[in-house]
C-alpha cells in the first residue's frame, strides 16, 4: 500500500518529468535554443526535371550551444544533405547518389532575451562527391533570426544571405538569399504543428524556389534518449524550370539535454 508520502514523490516526480518534456519541445521549436540536438531530416521530391524524377535529400543537421560567458552562446547549427536523385534526365546523365553541399552557420545570441534573436556568419563548402550534387563554391555570408514565444506559440523568421568567393570558374557563382518564415503550436501531449516557408531567391537566375511545409511532430522517449519524430508534405508555391511540384518530408531528432 502506498503511503501520503509516496504518492506526493510521485506526483512531484511526475510534475517535474511533465516540466521537463514541455521544455524540451519548446526549445526545439527555437533554433537558437541552449540544447544539443541532431535532426535527421528527409525531404523527397517528386516531378523533378524532363523526366518527372525524384530528389531525396536526408539533412544531417546538429545543432551545438557553445556558452562563452554568463551572457551569451554562440549557436553552430550544420545542414549536411546526403542526395540521391534518380529519373530526373531522360537519358539518366543526372542520376547520382552522395554528398552535397554543406551549410555551416553560427549565431551569436543572449542567453536572455525577448524577443530571442541571434545573428552571425554563414558558409557554403563545396562537399559535394559529384558535380550534379553541388556547385563546387565556396560562399559566405550573414544568418540571423528572430523569434518570439508566447504560451504554445512559436513564430519567427530566419535568414541568410550567401555570395561566392572562390571557386570553379568554369561553374555558376552563388548569390542567393534565403528565407525562412515559421510559426508552430505545441499541444499538452507534446505534439507541435509546423508550418514554414525554405524559400531561396536566385539574383543570378531571378529565380524563386520555395517550398511551403507542414509538419507535425511528437516528443517521445526510446528508452532513456529522448526523441523528437516527425513527418509532413510539402507544396512548392515557385520553382526555377523543371523543379519539383510537391514532396514528403519526414525523419526524427535526437536531444541531449543537460542533466
């Protein structure tokens, strides 16, 4: 039989798991949150090209807060995307499967502030493995966002902007701006509802590409490791000639929070 005593141990102990759990989803609906996390993100796209082809993109994309004093982290947040596109050319000259292009960012941001904001520099590095699955630039360029959390509520807006400053000559330049609306709702069980805009603005090309997403996610625990799953759909709003109608996005992330 339990006794007052243990019972109330337990309610606390509950209560502070609950806590716990909800601040963990909060944090990951911030991207400049003091958390340790490693999406694994999927997006696979479909009506590619000539030959209505398809894209998948798997981003490996860790985020680490770095503290550097009592006021201030410096955010490293990686987009590494492993690409495999098949279909795309009718004769299959593009078909390819390896790296592509890396994104590193940093932001500079208080470890308090309302709104939450950070800013800082962005790199393109040239890891792509094939010619198709990257430019072979190197870019630089400033990141910033901004965001504020009310209740449930997260919106916000992240960009960057990136020009190239070496590499193949005999390969398109990068000057390209990207743009990333959000607003997302965490429910009481720890689902959140996303909905954004991954919008790229070509000024070589005067191309627009932009994907609007909506994904909903669920906070989890696989043993002891908390998780965060994730799927969604997406419909591009604008595409540069022979790009994708629609796609899936769908994929889970890893949080190590601090004990």
């Amino acid at each position: 039989m339990k006794t007052p005593s243990t019972l109330l141990v337990l309610t606390l102990t509950a209560s502070t798991l609950h806590a716990q759990d909800a601040d963990l989803a909060k944090k990951l609906a911030n991207p400049v949150a003091d958390l340790i996390s490693v999406p694994i993100q999927s997006n696979v796209d479909f009506n590619v090209g000539p030959g209505d082809g398809t894209i998948s993109r798997t981003n490996v994309q860790p985020v680490i807060p770095i503290g550097i004093n009592d006021e201030w982290n410096v955010i490293s947040r990686t987009i590494l995307p492993i690409i495999d596109q098949q279909g795309i050319d009718l004769a299959g000259a593009t078909d390819e499967f390896g790296l592509g292009d890396t994104v590193q960012s940093f932001f500079f941001s208080p470890k308090s502030s309302d709104p939450i904001w950070g800013v800082g520099p962005a790199f393109l590095i040239p890891t792509a493995t094939d010619d198709v699955l990257g430019g072979d630039q190197w870019g630089i360029g400033p990141t910033a966002v901004v965001l504020k959390q009310q209740g449930p509520w997260t919106y916000g807006a992240l960009s960057n902007h990136l020009w190239d400053f070496t590499g193949d000559n005999d390969r398109p330049g990068v000057n390209a701006t990207f743009i990333q609306p959000f607003v997302s709702y965490i429910t009481a069980t720890k689902t959140t509802f996303t909905l954004n805009s991954e919008s790229t603005y070509d000024w070589r090309g005067n191309e627009w590409n932009a994907p609007l997403n909506f994904v909903v996610s669920q906070l989890l625990k696989i043993g002891d490791q908390p998780v965060q799953i994730f799927a969604g759909a997406r419909y591009y709003l604008d595409t540069p000639d022979g790009g994708p109608d629609w796609g899936l996005r769908f994929g889970l992330t890893f949080l190590f929070p601090k004990s």
